[in-house]
C-alpha cells in the first residue's frame, strides 16, 4: 500500500541502494550486539565462578555453635587487645604533649633568661657606688624572702 507521494520521492534504483545501505546498517549493529553479549556472559560467568570459589571456601569451614564461639572467643580476645593499646595510648598523651611543649619552649626561655642576665649584669655596673650622692629609693612591697625547700638545703 504505497502511496502516490512515496513513489515519486523513492525512485526504484535509488531504493535497491537504501535498502542496501539499511541492510549493511542492521548487520553492523547486529554484529555490535552479538560481541556486547559475549563480553557480558563472559564477565558473568567470571563473577559466577569467584562467587563459586568463595562459597566453597565458607562450606568446608565448620559452623557448628562451638566454632562458631571460638571465633567469637578469638575476636573478643583480638578486641581486648586492640582496647589496651588504646588506652596505653591514650594514657601517654599528656606526657608526650608535655614533652612536646617543654622541648619546644626550652630554647625561648632559655633565651629570655640569657638576655635577662645580660641586663641584670649592665644594671649591676651602671649602679651607683656607695660613695656617690644619690638617693635610694626603696622598693614599695619587699618581697618576704622564700624560705629553702629541702632539695636546695
């Protein structure tokens, strides 16, 4: 049931070279078909295979209740492991972040003292002698003397 309209744009030998070329069309995708279904089969049954291997593994262990509490046994004794190291770990913070910031502020303070000594030791020469007219002025709060602790005694 072709139509008037559809004659006149199809010529015959035009048509013979359309359906040629629907033809070469339809054998290259189905070409393409067929090698996408044998990469997806093979890719399945390479999974099929690995899930066969890890089913045989888990059949041949025992799973009776006394191995099965074994391994709970083993896995509470791995976890009572695991539970003291982080608690040892956790113990030894404080004096590994003192350590850190000891050893990291050493070095400033002991600078600061240098330089304090330095100054103490200018004051000390520019202070006035015994001799010389100046007054004194003393101090406003005297400090009350520290009494010794035993390892300075």
């Amino acid at each position: 049931m072709e139509t008037a309209q559809v004659k006149r744009e199809m010529p015959k030998a035009g048509g013979k070279k359309r359906l040629g070329l629907l033809q070469e069309r339809f054998d290259t995708l189905e070409m393409e078909a067929r090698e996408r279904l044998r990469k997806a089969l093979g890719a399945g049954q390479h999974r099929l295979t690995e899930l066969d291997e890890v089913l045989s593994k888990v059949k041949s262990e025992d799973w009776s209740v006394e191995s099965v509490r074994k391994r709970l046994d083993l896995w509470r004794g791995r976890a009572e492991q695991l539970r003291a190291k982080a608690m040892k770990r956790v113990n030894e913070m404080p004096g590994t972040a003192m350590a850190a910031l000891a050893s990291g502020t050493r070095a400033p303070v002991q600078n600061l003292a240098r330089e304090l000594e330095r100054l103490a030791k200018l004051i000390e020469r520019h202070a006035p002698q015994k001799g010389d007219d100046v007054d004194l002025v003393a101090p406003a709060d005297p400090k009350p003397a520290r009494s010794k602790t035993k390892v300075e005694a």
